[in-house]
C-alpha cells in the first residue's frame, strides 16, 4: 500500500516519475485518431450523401498534384520521417533517463549557503522512521528536483502492527522533522508500506 503526503493537498507527484507531458501527447493522439475513425465511419456509412461515400479515400485531385511534383512530395515526406525519427529517439531517451536525485539547497538568513546531498539528506531521514514502533526495515530516497524535492519512503512493517499508528508517527514527527531541517514547510513524500511475511513454522 502507498501513502501519499503533500501537508493539505493530495499530490501525485511524488508517487512516480512525472508523466504529465507523455499522457498529455498520447491523450491528443488518441483524440486525433478517434475523430478520424468516426469521420471516417460516418462518411463510409452513407451519412453525409452517397456521392461521398463512393469517393475514393484519396481525392483526385490530390492525387493528380501528387503525381506532378512527385519530387517535391518525397522531399517533403523524407522530411517529416526524418522529424518523426528524431522526435521518436528523443521521447525515448526521455523516458529512459535514470530520475534525477537532487541534492537540496541551504540558504541562512546571513546570506550564508550551504548544499545538502540526495544521500546524505536520505540516510539521515531513514535513521528516523527505522525508530517507530512496527517499523523493521526503511527505505528513503530523494526525488524530483532542487527546486521541487520530494522523499520516497519504503517502510517494512512488522506483522500485527498497527498501520494508522505508524502513519501519524510518520506524518507527525518524522516528516515534520525533515520540513524543519530543510527549513520549507511542504515537502512532499510517497510513503510505500510493505508487511512483513510471518515466520514459517517448523513441523516436527
């Protein structure tokens, strides 16, 4: 099970990766694609008249301009396979890339500055949870970006625990602690629970 905290409001940006832009893409495509279908549909259909639904899908006359500048057609399509090529790598380079673990900024009021690590800052998060009652085993890592850190959590709970006490120790003291060490009141966390597998018993 997850747990998601952002303080007051619901965020799923710490649960993953942000996929923002490639639902975004996908979702127009869809759109593009589905609108498409049903024109096609409805004109196949016989909806809008017989003469068109008798058409042929390419029109004649783009046809005919296609057969008279053939060499300016092929440049033209080179081009836009080539830009869709290139577009392709690049979104699955994207997609690839490792998630960054930020290091997160300091800055006193002196005017003093200082940098805290990803793994710094996560080994001394981890000590905190690894101390609540239930807790076995916890795993911390940063996400995001320095201007928009966030923690993830993975926390091995013992068997029979309570998880709800765990939680508000979690989100009344161990979080709480971290916002006051960076000094920043939000500071979102994905908190991932995993129980424990009972020990098996030997049969004699």
């Amino acid at each position: 099970m997850t747990k998601v905290n952002e303080d007051v409001r619901p965020s799923r940006t710490p649960v993953g990766r942000s996929l923002g832009f490639e639902r975004s893409l996908l979702g127009l495509l869809a759109l593009v694609l589905l609108a498409a279908g049903a024109l096609a549909l409805v004109v196949g259909s016989g909806l809008l008249g017989r003469f068109r639904a008798g058409r042929p899908v390419l029109d004649p006359l783009l046809e005919g301009w296609v057969g008279a500048n053939r060499v300016s057609f092929l440049a033209g399509a080179a081009a836009l396979g080539a830009v869709l090529v290139v577009v392709g790598i690049w979104w699955l380079l994207r997609s690839l890339r490792p998630e960054g673990r930020p290091d997160v900024p300091l800055a006193d009021e002196d005017g003093g500055s200082a940098t805290i690590t990803s793994g710094a800052l996560a080994a001394a998060v981890r000590s905190d949870p690894e101390q609540v009652a239930g807790v076995s085993r916890a795993r911390v890592r940063m996400a995001g970006t320095e201007q928009r850190p966030h923690l993830r959590l993975a926390l091995s709970l013992q068997e029979g625990v309570d998880v709800r006490g765990v939680w508000a120790e979690l989100d009344d003291e161990v979080l709480d602690r971290a916002r006051r060490a960076l000094g920043t009141e939000r500071l979102p966390a994905a908190i991932h629970f995993q129980l424990d597998r009972a020990a098996g018993r030997r049969v004699s």
